[in-house]
C-alpha cells in the first residue's frame, strides 16, 4: 500500500475517533476530489440504530465531510444473524473502506477479525479489553481506536434500583444475549449483586430474534417481579416487543439505554449512547 494512502487513513480515522484536537478546522484538507468510505458495520439492524448513524453522519459533517460530496458510506448489517457478520465484514475489506464502524461488541471483533490494516473504530464497545478487541485502553494498539461503555457494574445497580423501587421484589429476569461476552459480564455482576440483596436472578438467554418470544414467556410463567435487559444490538432491535410484553404483564423493566424507555419500558440507567456515539467521530 502506498505510503500517501496510509498516511491518509490514519489522518480520517483519527478525526473519527476524535483522537486528534488540533489547530482550525480545515488544517488537515482533503485532497480535491478524492471520495472517502467509511464502512459501517452492525450486528443489528438499520432500524434498530438509525439515529445513532445520524448522529455519526451529522458530526462528520461538521469536520467537512459531507455525503456525496467528498464522503461514502458502506453499510452492512448481519439483522442479528451473528454469524453473517464475517461475511459481511470480508466484504468491507474487498471494498477498501478507508475506516470500518463497528457498534457495540461483535461488530468491531469482526472486523478486527478480517483485516489488520484498515483504522476500525469501535463505537459503545462493551469490554474492549476482556473481550479482546484491545491489549489496553490506555494503549489499545494494532488497528483499532474508539470508546466504550465498559460499565458491567451498572448491572448490578440496576437490579439495586429496582430493590429501592418495588421493596417485596424477590425474583427478577435477566434478558441477555449469550452470544455477546460484554452481556454475558453484566449478567455475571448482577448474579453477584443479587447474592447480597437475596433476590433470585432468572436468566434469559437469548440468541436470536426466535428465541425471544420463549424467553419472555418463561418471565410470566415463572412469575418474575421485574425484568432487567442487558443492552447490545440484538435486544436494542426487539426492545418494542420487549416493552410491549412488559405493559401487558405488568411487569417493571429497567435497561442499560434510553432507548428502551423510549419503546416503552419502565426506566433506564445507564451511559448516553447517543453521546458515546458522537464521541467516536469526535
């Protein structure tokens, strides 16, 4: 790869990342008529994170990148079929993206996964470290550059605050994505929490969008006092039939992101993804 060529994925994926503040705008101009590409790519749906990718296409805008005029996107979504994301992150990397977008965990380890040239930038990455997408925060290393959540303790606050909210509470569901090791953290910690406060945790395990019509039926059989959703990309799609569940069965729920109570839901508590999001364009 040239030298020029290299030199110029390193400047865009550093103003992505916002990891360079640096003079007045307009100091690192692009070359005239040259087209970048950022390849986006997501476990989820289009749908289930649209306002987030407006948010990435409006900060980019305010550094000077402007779709269709001197910017490209690639989208690529595996719509919560895990094991498309190989594929689909192959195919970015045929497409000589200048950047891939990763959101959440599974994406960005993909990515990682097909090339160890192009910038990735993870967006609300879960456990960067724990999860192997980074040798360190502090220095993550190799390709990869963004920011995370990194917040497994708050599952156990979140199950705290549902304690304080409905004192008689002794069981409460727990709906996780097995596949996702970030989710599988936060429901390690909420376990953990649940040993002090001597509530019975239920889990729900789920992999797929077919898996969560069984897992909620399970809550209401078994009778659960509350549920807690454990956010990433496959329950951020079915949040609405989350919270349609929950309203029917009179069941409080509590998730990691605003966008459940958004659907519906009781209450979140949880980082602003939205300007976690904002942050990796910088």
């Amino acid at each position: 790869m040239p030298r020029s060529r290299q030199l110029g994925r390193r400047k865009f994926v550093f103003l992505i990342a916002g990891a360079i503040v640096a003079g007045p705008r307009g100091a690192f101009a692009q070359q005239a008529g040259k087209v970048d590409k950022i390849g986006i790519l997501n476990a989820g749906s289009a749908a289930g994170v649209h306002t987030l990718h407006g948010m990435l296409r409006d900060g980019l805008r305010e550094f000077g990148w402007i779709e269709g005029k001197n910017l490209a996107f690639e989208e690529r979504y595996a719509d919560d079929d895990r094991d498309r994301l190989p594929v689909l992150a192959a195919e970015l990397v045929r497409l000589d993206v200048d950047v891939i977008v990763g959101l959440g965990t599974l994406a960005p380890l993909a990515a990682k996964r097909a090339t160890s040239t192009i910038p990735i930038v993870m967006a609300a990455a879960g456990d960067p470290v724990g999860s192997g997408l980074v040798a360190g925060l502090a220095r993550p290393g190799g390709n990869i550059t963004g920011t995370s959540l990194m917040a497994p303790d708050l599952g156990g606050k979140r199950l705290e605050l549902i304690k304080d909210l409905l004192s008689e509470t002794h069981r409460v569901a727990v709906l996780w994505n097995a596949a996702n090791p970030y989710s599988a953290l936060v429901f390690k910690e909420t376990e953990r929490v649940a040993r002090t406060v001597e509530i019975e945790i239920q889990s729900l395990e789920v992999r797929a969008p077919a898996d969560f019509d069984g897992a909620l039926d399970v809550a209401a059989r078994q009778h659960a006092d509350a549920l807690i959703i454990v956010e990433d990309p496959l329950t951020i799609d079915q949040r609405e039939k989350i919270a349609k569940f929950s309203i029917a069965e009179r069941l409080p729920t509590i998730a990691g992101l605003s966008l459940f109570t958004d659907a519906g839901g009781l209450m979140s508590y949880g980082p602003n993804v939205i300007d976690t999001f904002r942050r990796s364009v910088g």
